[in-house]
C-alpha cells in the first residue's frame, strides 16, 4: 500500500520526533509502560511510514517526552538547563483552577503561583526551537517566537478518556479510564497576588 510506504522524511530531522505518522493505527486500550502501567490508549510504532500528519501527535511518544522530558523535536533528553517551551504561556494555579481540566493540581499549590501551562507540549532544547521555528509554517503563525524557559519544578495532568468494555459479550467488565496524552504544567517560584484581576483564559487561548 502506498500509504504505509517508508517516507524519504528523516524523523528527529524533517519532522519532529513526537509527530504521528499515516502508517501508525490507533490500537485501543492497554497498560502501557509510558505511564507506569496504567491503562492507556495504544498507538502502533511506525515513524516515518506514510505521511507525517503534523496537527497530530503520537499517542505514546508524546506521553514520553512529557514523563521522560525528552525534546519533541529530536527524542533526545533535556537536560533541565535546556527546556524552552514555544506556545505556552504564563498564568497562575488560580485561573488554572477555574478551568474544570485542572481540577488536578495539588492544594499545597496556592492560587497566587505563577504556573507554565505547557498544554500536551514538553519543552524542547533551543537549537530544536530555532530549527522549528525557521521550518514549521504553524509555530509561525500561532507564536510570537518567544521562547519561555520552562521552570525546575512541574505537574504531569494525564488527559484521561473512557474506554468501553473490551469484549462485547462480557457483561462483567466496565467502562474504564485511560489515558491518553499527558499535559504539562511548569511551576515557577513566583506569585502574582494581584492574579484574581487578570483576565480568565478562554478554550481559545489554549
Ligand atoms: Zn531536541
């Protein structure tokens, strides 16, 4: 089939390490080692077999550069001198808070910190952001190509989704919860008391 034909694209190169290729099916629901067991959404590893689709990521690659903090771009480990995010943005636990998905920061957490709230995206190293920035037509168009260094502290919020029983027939087994990306907040050691005064995010921002 000419879909699943290797690409002459290099991954880590041409296109990014995290990116989800035409080749690689979504496989359904089992514990998976990227999130120490827990159930989660199965990807097939074929990168670089089709077409790179680039407004999506691979399930588990992605939920490994946020658990392992390696660079989407490249795969390789960030060393924590080197993490620089280049769509997030600056609010605080409060506003975060306000929004329902968040309901998983923890209570120590006061809601005047300055949080990072990365979305799905780990940070990536600066050469892989200048490289990304000089070569991704999207980044241009949704960045001001600021690039905000991500702090030394951080929460991983797993995006959960309901997987039905796996087997039609048996009546026992119930819905379960797995997961399916992970998101990132970095935690700054700055406050912001004056946070309830700004502006809430809405779902577009993010
Ligand atoms: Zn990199």
């Amino acid at each position: 089939m000419n879909d699943v034909a290797k690409s002459r694209l290099k991954v880590g190169l041409d296109v990014p390490w995290v990116t989800s290729w035409s080749g690689e099916a979504v496989l359904g629901v089992g514990p998976c080692a990227s999130v120490g067991g827990r159930l989660a959404v199965r990807q097939a590893e074929r990168p670089g077999f089709g077409r790179p689709n680039y407004s999506r990521n691979h399930l588990r690659r992605q939920r490994l550069t946020v658990a392992r903090m390696l660079c989407p771009m490249c795969g390789e480990p960030t060393p924590e001198d080197d993490r620089w995010l280049q769509t997030a943005r600056r609010t605080t636990a409060g506003i975060l808070r306000a929004r329902s998905f968040a309901a998983a920061l923890p209570p120590a957490l006061g809601d005047d910190r300055v949080v990072v709230d990365a979305g799905a995206i780990a940070p990536c190293h600066l050469a892989c952001a200048g490289r990304a920035a000089a070569h991704c037509p999207h980044l241009q168009a949704h960045t001001s190509g600021e690039l905000i260094a991500f702090p030394y502290a951080w929460i991983v919020l797993p995006l959960m989704v309901r997987a039905g029983p796996t087997h039609v027939l048996d009546s026992t087994a119930r819905p379960a919860s797995a997961v399916s990306f992970l998101q990132l907040c970095g935690i700054t050691t700055e406050t912001d008391r004056a946070w309830r005064s700004r502006a809430p995010l809405t779902s577009a921002d993010s």
